[in-house]
C-alpha cells in the first residue's frame, strides 16, 4: 500500500530506529522523494529515544494532487549509508469541496388580466396575455461632421533667433541667468 502524502496540510512522518555501534548524535536522518520528474529531499530529527521526525511542508507547491513516486528512509551513522526503509507515496488532498449546481428555475413571465365591467345588457369580456408583448426599435444613429477650427495666423507665435557674445554669455553666467 503506497504512503499518502497530503498536497492541502503539512505532512509528518515518525518512526523508530535501532542504532548500534554508534550513538544518535553522531548520525543524521533524511527522506527522500522521488518521481519520475525530480527528486526532493527532507532533513529529519533522531531524538536520545530512536524516535525520528521529517517534517515534509504542504505538496501543493511542488507536487500536484495525484502524483505517484517512491520515498525512501536514509540514515547516515559514522559516515555509514543505511537505506532501512522505502514505500510508494501519492500525494492526495484531505479537504474537497464538491459544488453541484442544481437546475436553475426560471420566474414566470409576468401575466396581465383585463377584466372590463360590463354596461347592462352587454356580455363579460376577459382577455388574458400568456405573456407581454416585446417590441424591439432599431436605434437611430446620427451622423455628423466635425471640422477641426482653422489657427489664425496672428494668434500663432513666431521665434526669434538671439545671437551673444562670448563675453555677453559670461555677464549672464555671472548674474545667475543661465
């Protein structure tokens, strides 16, 4: 049976080991996932009790819901490599939400009733509309012609060339001018 990684909340895995011949503090602990694209690995805690932790965060970020791969234990003691465990995982998703949409019910047309009172010795007329009359009009579209307001020429500013001096610039310079 394949283990089941959770995409929507943090995932712990915990386990026992036995060491011998050396003591915890001197080995290390870390998980790692495979699949056919990357691999990911996770750096675990081996308590003074031979309890370990790996924290492996929410997958969603980086393994999508239905992914398949192997995981595997790997514990490194005095520079020595044990592989003790290994499973299938899926990554699957503990919380859905299902929307089912049912029909949407439409509202009755409006219905009108015209009751006209009789005048005696005439009969009782009722007419009833199943339902109202809709006249489309097409739109009138007006068309006109802007022309765009012609420039006086005395309102148009001329520009006129100044020519200085070298020694006219350096008076300006001076006064803080230019």
């Amino acid at each position: 049976m394949a283990y089941k990684l959770f995409s929507d909340k943090a995932n712990k895995f915990s386990c026992n080991i036995q060491v011998e011949g050396t003591s915890f503090a001197n080995s290390k602990l870390r998980m790692i996932l495979e699949t056919d694209e990357l691999n990911y690995m996770f750096t675990g805690h081996i308590h003074e009790t031979g309890v370990c932790d790996v924290n492996i965060p929410k997958t969603k970020h980086f393994l999508p819901e239905g992914t398949i791969g192997n995981m595997r234990l790997e514990v490194i003691a005095d520079d020595v490599y044990f592989e003790p465990w290994s499973s299938d995982f899926m990554v699957a998703t503990e919380k859905k939400v299902a929307v089912i949409v049912q029909e949407q019910q439409e509202d009755e047309k409006p219905k009108v009733r015209v009751e006209v009172f009789q005048q005696p010795g005439e009969k009782k007329v009722v007419k009833e509309s199943p339902k109202p009359v809709v006249t489309k009009e097409e739109p009138v579209i007006e068309e006109k012609v802007i022309e765009k307001p012609k420039i006086k020429e005395s309102v148009v500013k001329k520009e006129r060339t100044l020519k200085f001096t070298q020694e006219q610039i350096r008076q300006l310079m001076k006064q803080g001018l230019i």
